[in-house]
C-alpha cells in the first residue's frame, strides 16, 4: 500500500522540531509531514538546560543567551554555583522553528503544516490514519508529541508558572546571573519561588513559579507575580513583551506504557522525556530524537507493521530519585525550602549540572543524596516501599 508520507509528527515543540532536526542530520530521505494546531511559527516558550558536550552544533548556534553563574535565595540568604563548562541555556521556540524552516526549504520530502488540528490516530491495518478537522491523513508511522492532559490523581505535585518579559525603563537585572528560584518559600499554595532569566541589565523573564498538589489559577499566579514584580523593579516603569502560564506535571508520564497502536509512539512530555521533580525536558527530548532519527533511518526499507521502539530518555534511577522527592514533598511541603538550600550549599556546581542533565555518576547521586535531609528522605523510603507503585 501507498501511504501519504512515510512518518507524521504531531506537534511543533521542542520534541517534534528536534526530530525533524535530527532526521535532517541522519540524511533520512522518506516523506516527513510535521502537522501543528497553531496559525504559524510562535514566541511562547523558553527551553533552558544545561549546556554539555551532548547538544548539537547547530542548537548551541541559535542560543539566545548562556550564564555560568546560577543562583537561588531563601530567608533573605542567597546560594550561588558557578561553571563555565555547564553553562546554563536558553533558546527561543521562535529561533529553533526559524531553524527547521531554513532547514525544510531545500527539502522537498520534509514539509510543515500550521493551523492543522489532529482529531484521532487510528490503526488501519498496516498504516496510521491520522483524522484532522480538514481531511485524513495516512502514514506508516506517527510521532505525537503534544503533551498528555493532566491526571486528576497523582503521587506526585503540578508545576504551576505564569511569567512576564519585560523591559525596563532603567537598569534592574544582574545579566552575568540566573535566579533559578528567588525568594523561595513555604506558602498555602505550596513551595513558591521567582524565576528570573535575565537577557541584559533592562530586559528579562520574571515567572512566578509554584509547587503545588492541585492547579493553580492563571488569576492566582498573575497576582502573586505582580506583588513580587513591584519588589524586583521598584519605582521602574516597565513594559510587557510578552505573557507564558502553564501547568507541567511533576510526576512520572509516559503515554507509550499502554499504547497499543503499533504505528503511533508518543514523545516529549508524553514519551517520558520530562523530569518529574524539576520540569526539564529540552535535552531529554534532544537524546530521544538523535535515536528516533537513527531508528528510523534503519528501518527506511521495512514494513510499516515493523513497530518503532518506545525509548524512554530518562533513566529508571532518575525516574526512583524523583519519585523519592517528590514523596518527601508531598509528606510535608514545608521542607521544600531546606531541600533546595542543602542542596546548594553541599553540592558542588559540576555534580549538580551532570545531575539536572541526567549524566550523573555514580559518586554524583551519592553525593547528591548525602546533602538532602536525611529523616525525611527515609520516611519517604518507606512510605514507598508500602505503597504499590501505580506507576505515577
């Protein structure tokens, strides 16, 4: 049978966009059709991580800014780390989807569609259908990147953010440092903190960032924001370049666990590529594409009912580790605020970095494990070895 392109990919965000990325790499030569719900190319999203050896050459040229210097503050005390090696990114959604489309212009079998909305993918004998509100779609294989919806009962918390890019008037931010968790407290919402990426001393990214076991409202977030954002700025007039909000899941995803449609895996947040305890994924999603890409280029002359292999990018040991912290959080939230500090007081900046980026050794997690409260962390052992593990 013949099919419309050889593998579609659902969703335009770091997962989808990095596969097509790699593809390219690998030289893959079948029809690739990547389809997004939005109108066109967005400014909506930051992607941060850690820099390392492991990011492509052509990701750390669009960078938008780096940082060696990485700091949180609590109870008017401030802890910094500094690297130079793990420099600390960002990129633009708007400068990776400018990236893939220079790359898509001189290939004729790579093609983006924007304001496609994917209703259902079903398994059609030996193909995927893919249904959108315009037509059908038929594929060999179908990659679906757009994130899971929230489940109603977890084990875990919600990272709940709504952020500003502003630019003042005046000079506010120190550019040489990010605030990975400014003002970091216990609250009846939950573990609270400020995230400030500042791009130069008058133009930054404020978000007001929350912890939480239940979804926070946008209102509720923009007004904490606004409160902390008088205190950032001061008497400075500033001006609103732009708005984020979402809500990330803080505990264990993976959508391709029970998926029986041999022709669609899932990736990104669904696919697993999300750590639970921090919501970073950027790199994760990086590995699971240089992989993906390879796979498929191995099986460019098989069969359709040939399944693709659902790697997961983050390890099982990181996936224990975060369920561990997130166990100890959810047992008493009010020791979110010594976990963090310990961890930057007896954590040096290079175990921290190759901890975050999911490339720790072994004395790494050792060390790692050591800085955090000790009772705390073996009730939580505990509790878990009681529970059956439901796989959140």
């Amino acid at each position: 049978m013949s099919y419309d392109y050889d593998l579609i990919i659902i969703g335009a965000g770091a997962a989808g966009l990095s596969l097509l990325l790699a593809l390219d790499e690998t030289k893959y030569t079948q029809s690739v059709k990547l389809v997004e719900r939005s109108s066109g190319p967005q400014n909506d999203r930051i992607w941060s991580f850690w820099n390392n050896d492991s990011v492509p050459d052509y990701l750390k040229a669009i960078i938008t800014r780096e940082w060696q210097t990485w700091t949180i503050s609590a109870d008017d005390c401030c802890y910094s780390m500094s690297d130079a090696y793990h420099r600390y990114c960002s990129i633009r959604s708007e400068s990776l989807t400018k990236l893939v489309l220079e790359r898509m212009q001189t290939k004729a079998h790579f093609n983006i569609e924007f304001d496609c909305d994917v209703v259902s993918v079903d398994s059609v004998n030996d193909h995927a259908l893919v249904t959108t509100q315009s037509g059908q779609l038929t594929a060999r294989w179908v990659v679906d990147t757009r994130p899971p919806p929230l489940k109603t009962h977890h084990n875990g918390l919600l990272q709940c953010f709504y952020g500003e890019e502003i630019v003042t008037e005046g000079e506010v931010f120190n550019p040489s440092s990010v605030k990975l968790m400014q003002q970091l407290a216990s609250s009846e919402l939950g573990i609270e903190f400020i995230y400030i990426l500042p791009f130069s001393a008058n133009h930054a990214l404020v978000e007001f960032t929350c912890f939480s076991p239940t979804v926070l409202e946008r209102s509720v977030l923009q007004a904490r924001l606004k409160t902390r954002m008088r205190e950032i700025v001061g008497s400075q007039t500033y001006k609103i370049e732009r708005k984020e909000c979402a809500v990330l899941p803080m505990y264990y995803v993976n959508e391709n666990t029970n998926n029986k449609n041999q022709h669609l895996i899932y990736a990104g947040i669904a696919g697993g590529a999300m750590r639970a305890s921090t919501g970073y994924s950027f790199l994760a999603c990086q590995r699971w594409a240089k992989q993906c890409a390879c796979e498929l280029k191995s099986k460019q002359s098989l069969s359709a009912s040939t399944a693709l292999s659902s790697f997961t990018p983050i390890g099982t040991v990181y996936q224990k580790m975060d369920k561990l912290m997130l166990t100890v959080l959810r047992n008493d939230m009010s020791i979110g605020v010594t976990l963090f500090v310990q961890m930057f007081k007896k954590v040096k900046p290079a175990r921290f970095a190759r901890f975050m980026t999911e490339q720790a050794t072994i004395f790494d997690f050792i060390c790692v494990i050591w800085a955090m409260p000790k009772r705390a962390f073996f009730r939580a052992l505990l509790s878990r070895e009681k529970l059956s593990d439901t796989g959140e």
